[in-house]
C-alpha cells in the first residue's frame, strides 16, 4: 500500500505533566509502534500527534480540527482522562462530539483489559463517529493504551473506510471470512491472547515456584515442537498456560550483567553524624574543619613545666611549687613561669608558657599544703626533660583543611570512621542513600511460620519470608516486611503497587516458575508496565530467578525505577540467588565497591561431583586449618527445598559446569557468607 493509500491517524494525549514537559511522554511512542506493527497490516499514516492538558475546550478543539473539513483524518486516538479523578474530563469532552456512537469498540476494549486487571472495570472509554473520522478514547498508562489499540486496530480500517463512505456492499463482497483474512485475523478464532509492551507474548516461570518442598531432578520427556500453542494471560486458564519458558537461559555471569546494567545508580543524601551512618559510604571527600587537638596538649599524668634546655632554666631537676592544675575538661590555665609547675592530666591543655610534661612516675611529692588537700611541692628526679616531651601539638593527630576520609569510603560498625568525623565537628555528610529491601512470599498455599495449629493438607509454612529478611538486615540494609501475597492476579498486582510505594527494592519469593498460579512474571510485565531482564539462569539451585525494573512515579511526580527481583519458592534456592543476585544490586544503589560476596579459595575435604549442564553453589562450612589454609566441608544433601543444608554454611562452593567430580584436596573459588570458624 503505497502512502498516498494509507489511512490517516491522528494521536491526542492528555495530560497535565506531559503538555508542560512534552520530553515526559511515553504514550505517542507507545502508539506509533502499534500502528506500525503488523497489527496495523501497514495500512496506517499517522501524520498528526498533539498534546494538550486535561481541559474540555483543548481536547474538543484538537478533535474537531482533525474531524470537521475536508482535511480530515480517518482516525483520532486519544490517551488520558478516562478515569474517575477529579480532572479526566475525556469522556465529557468527547461525547457530545460524536454523531454515531461504537459501543461494540468499547466492550472489545474492556473485554481485552479485563484479561489482564480486574480494575479495566474503572475505565470510561468512549467510541464512536464524528462525520467521517472514528474517534477512540485509550487509557492514559502508554501499557494500557497500547494494549486497548491492540485489541481492535486490526478491525478499524474497515470501520473507518465505512465512516469515510466506502460503499458497504463492496467491502462485504465475500462476506466476514474475507474480512478477517485481510484484517489478518484468522477466520473463525477470536485472537484472546494480548501482545506485551515487549513484542513477545507472556508466560509463566519453569515448575512449580512456591515448592518449600519437591524432588530433585525434574526432567521433561517431550519436545517443545511437539506441544500445542499457548498463551501466558491468566485468564486462558490452566490448559493454555506456557509449558516451555520462553525466556532465554542466561549464564550466571551474562545475568550479573544485565543487573549491573539495570540497576540504579546509588542516590545522595545528606545525613547527621550519628550511629545511624554505620554502614553508609561516603558520596563526597571530608575536609576537617578543625585540627586534632585543636590545643597543645598532654598525652600522660604528671606535671608541666619549662624545659631544661630553655636558656632561662638550668635544670628541670629539684624542688618546684605546684602553681596551678590542668585537667582535660574545659576552663582557663594561668600561664607558667621559670621555676613552676602545674599538675596535669593526660589530654589536658598546657598552661601557656609550658613547654613539656614530666611523668608522675619520675617526681615525689615533698609537702602538701596548710589544709592537706593539695600538694604544695614536688621533687623532679630527672634533669633529661627536653622541650615538647610527653605533649601533642595542634594539628599532630589532624591538621585542620586536610582530607581525613574520602568518597566511596565505607563507615563501619568498628568505629573508626564515625569517631574520626566527630573528632573534627563534622555534623553533617553526603553519603549514597541504602536501599529500602521490601521481601513479599506469594501464594495461598503459604501460612505464616508462626501460625498456631497443625498444618492442613496443601499449606506450607512461609520458610523464605523470616530467612530472607535476616539475610538483609545481617548485609547491612533496612528491610520491611510485606507479609504473603494472594495468587489471585488482581490481589497480587495491588500488593506489588503498594510495596513499591514504601520500598526501593522489592524482593519476592515463589510464583516464578511454571504452575498455573505462578503469576509474577505476567503480573510484571502486564500489570505494572515492567521489563523482565531474565527469567532463568543456568545454575543449581535457583533457575527460575527472575530479575525486572518496574517504572514508578513517586507522589512528587517524578519518575523512578523500582528493582525487582523474583526468587524461587525453594528455600535454598531463595538464599543462594539472595547472596548471588540481589546483594550486588544492593551494593551497587549503596554505593558499596566491590560488589558482592568476596571470593576465597577453599581447600575442598570430600569429593564434590558436579553438574555437566549447570553451574553449581554448593552450600559448604569453611574452616580456617593449622596450615593456613581455607578448608570446606559441605553440608550434605543438597536439594533445593533442603533449608537445612544452609544450618551453619558460611560459603557456597563455585563449582564449574562438567562432567565428573572434584577431588579432595583440590583447591575452588567459593563465596564467603559469613564469619569463617578457625579450627586453632
């Protein structure tokens, strides 16, 4: 079909932000790329897009400018207004303008949300005729507007040569079959299945994700050439769910990438010097605003006095008054003269005049004063005093405008760094923000650990949720509990809503793999507009681990990225991808480097057999041996539901993918989890 053919389409946006900031819109993309896929069979010319706020008068004089005349346009889009807020006035505007309305449009628009959110309820779509133009109303989420057009833009063409005047009996010539071969439909089926924002369509995870329990080793007997098609909507039910992931198995490595990649960048903040910067790393260098000591000062108990060097005084040894004291608490010292000393305390100032400090191990006292409170003299046994003995100067420790800490420098729990920022007045700093961890369990087969009662047939008790959750908080993050999500589509997808509205990154466990409840990776990428980055990884355990970015508008109306990360139901496998997935991306947002878990080499104590087809983290407890070595015992049978090979594991063993066993006494990578035991 060449140009001069094609019909016309116009696309009106509607909204507030984007009419201010046309950069911030993602709606007339969104739409253009479905004119242009083969759901537009290249029948379509959109020559026309505008923007305007949600105002009556704008939106009707937009459309009338497109409908009316003898320029007009074969169809106008609109995306925005259509809900129930105070401002979507859309269906307002648009109604009165139609001259024949297209309810059928409407319900084949509700009926295709519908498969994806229960919420599609809350629409007010309008469709209908303006003389020869077809006006219709799409949602204001580009995912939304997308998928409505989807849903009907095959059907349109024919409607909208009718509405220009094509004559009716010739475009029915050969009756609804014909029509639907050149819509691209396929006569007789109705195509149910919605196309997502990623041009492939959705699907469900690999085995049953929630499995606390389940056996080792599951195995296909089939080919995925041999099984029917299928369709990842929920609402297909469980005889067309995916049977086959279709998501590419990626390498360990190739997966770190893509979080790397994906991950936000770390957010400043400025923050108090206080216990609470523990575990934070530093976004700017520190100067020190003061020196250290800011006075000369002490550094042992005894006596200041004028050195003997000095050409005033013979010698330090003899008889001297006590004239004054120093203590190290704040208050005025009188100044010393030849032939004096004052007492004083470690860290306390030297009177002015004085020159150094003797010990209070090389003097006696020699008599006290009238009342016996104070002494009166002291005898100095030595005549070895030289000027600036036993004294710190200003600025020895820190010389004020040096830089004691730098950027990317960690604040620990040790103390050192937090006491160095006191020591200099520091009060406030720019540090990376950490992260907020949200950790959700889904299915409703999953009851709280602590729930009283036996267990009926079918529930588990929620293993992943309490073990994640310590995981977190013991790498040095905030986490929230965010309970156990229903399986149900619509519940799942408000419980992910407003997790993302309290968290930075959202972890979850379960609802990954391939059963027909697992609802998460549809729940992403219908629901919430997300991108999947992986869906599996080639290792054991943990291959169902899912990795996604879902956009998020903050109640500032900015626009954020929110981390999520879908671990496997299997307990074991929810800790080791914990450890080899999430906690890098928690250290990348904290600014931490390096990322991760630190690599050791162990000595191995047993033979280990590998796995010829995956890549293996075998949980192990490394010891540190008389032989300065690193020893690693595994912890047993290592099946992925076994939260009992993780009782006292301190590292995962990297075993490679291949045939065969590694021998005692070997030496292999592994990733240090905790606190190694020394067996000295």
């Amino acid at each position: 079909m060449s140009i001069s053919s094609k019909l016309r389409a116009a696309i009106l946006i509607i909204s507030e932000t984007a009419s201010k900031d046309p950069t911030t819109d993602k709606g007339i993309p969104a739409l253009q790329e479905v004119f242009a896929s083969s759901k537009g069979g290249g029948k379509w010319l959109v020559d026309e897009t505008r923007i305007v706020p949600d105002d009556v008068l704008d939106i009707q004089s937009a459309i009338s400018g497109w409908a009316d005349g003898e320029d007009f346009r074969n169809l106008v889009v609109t995306s925005g207004g259509t809900g129930f807020a105070q401002k979507d006035v859309t269906p307002e505007a648009v109604t009165p303008l139609v001259h024949k309305h297209a309810p059928g449009l409407v319900h084949a628009m509700l009926a295709t949300s519908l498969t994806v959110t229960p919420f599609a309820m809350m629409a007010r779509p309008v469709a209908g005729v303006r003389n020869k133009t077809l006006i219709l109303t799409l949602p204001g989420s580009p995912k939304g507007a997308k998928e409505n057009l989807e849903a009907v833009l095959a059907q349109l063409a024919h409607a909208c040569q009718q509405a220009a005047g094509a004559d009716s009996r010739t475009l029915h010539a050969g009756g609804t079959q014909k029509l639907e071969k050149e819509a691209g439909l396929q006569p007789g089926l109705q195509d149910t299945s919605v196309t997502s924002h990623h041009d492939h369509s959705h699907h469900h995870g690999h085995g049953h994700g929630h499995g606390h329990g389940g056996h080792s080793g599951p195995k296909a007997h089939t080919k995925p050439e041999d099984r029917p098609p299928v369709s990842n909507d929920p609402s297909a039910g469980p005889t067309r769910r995916y049977r086959e992931s279709p998501y590419p198995m990626l390498s360990v490595q190739d997966a770190l990438k893509q979080i790397d990649e994906h991950t936000p960048t770390p957010r400043v903040i400025k923050a108090a010097v206080n216990d609470d910067l523990v575990g934070s790393v530093l976004a700017e260098n520190i100067t020190a605003r003061e020196a250290v000591p800011a006075f000369r000062a002490s550094t042992v108990d005894g006596y200041a006095i004028i050195a003997s060097n000095h050409i005033m005084v013979p010698s330090t040894k003899g008889v001297f008054p006590v004239t004054g004291i120093s203590h190290a608490q704040p208050g005025q010292v009188d100044a010393l003269q030849i032939g004096e000393v004052a007492r004083i305390t470690t860290g306390a100032p030297l009177p002015p005049k004085a020159t150094s400090v003797v010990m209070v191990e090389d003097t006696v006292l020699r008599s006290m004063t009238d009342d016996g409170n104070e002494e009166n003299e002291i005898e100095i046994l030595t005549d070895a005093i030289k000027d600036g003995e036993n004294v710190r100067d200003v600025g020895s420790d820190v010389k004020a405008g040096d830089v004691i800490l730098r950027k990317g420098e960690g604040i620990t729990a040790v103390g050192g760094e937090l006491g160095l920022l006191a020591s200099v007045g520091t009060q406030e700093v720019l540090v990376y923000k950490k992260p907020v961890v949200g950790v959700l369990s889904t299915g409703d087969e999953i009851v709280p650990h602590d729930r009283p009662g036996e267990l009926q047939l079918g529930e588990v008790r929620d293993t992943n949720r309490p073990t994640l959750l310590t995981a977190i908080k013991g790498s040095g993050f905030e986490a929230v509990d965010l309970g156990i999500a229903s399986d149900k589509p619509g519940a799942l997808e408000e419980t992910l809503r407003a997790a993302m509205r309290t968290v930075d990154v959202l972890v979850t466990s379960g609802g990954v793999s391939m059963g027909e409840l697992d609802l998460l990776k549809p729940t992403l990428e219908r629901s919430l507009g997300g991108t999947i980055h992986f869906g599996r990884v080639s290792m054991k355990p943990g291959k169902p681990t899912t990795f996604a970015t879902v956009p998020f508008k903050t109640n500032t109306g900015a626009d954020e990225s929110r981390v999520v990360f879908s671990l496997p139901g299997n307990p074991a496998s929810a800790v080791v991808t914990y450890h080899l997935f999430v906690l890098p991306a928690l250290h990348k947002m904290a600014g931490v480097s390096p990322m991760g878990l630190p690599v050791v080499k162990v000595v191995l104590e047993q033979d280990i057999r590998m796995d010829a087809k995956r890549a293996e983290y075998h949980r192990v407890v490394v010891t540190a041996g008389r032989d300065g070595l690193l020893h690693a015992t595994s912890t047993g049978f290592q099946r992925s539901s076994r939260i009992g090979s993780f009782k006292g594991a301190n590292a995962l063993l990297c075993l490679p993918t291949r045939e065969g066993s590694l021998r005692k006494g070997e030496k292999v990578d592994a990733l240090l989890m905790g606190k190694i035991v020394s067996e000295l």
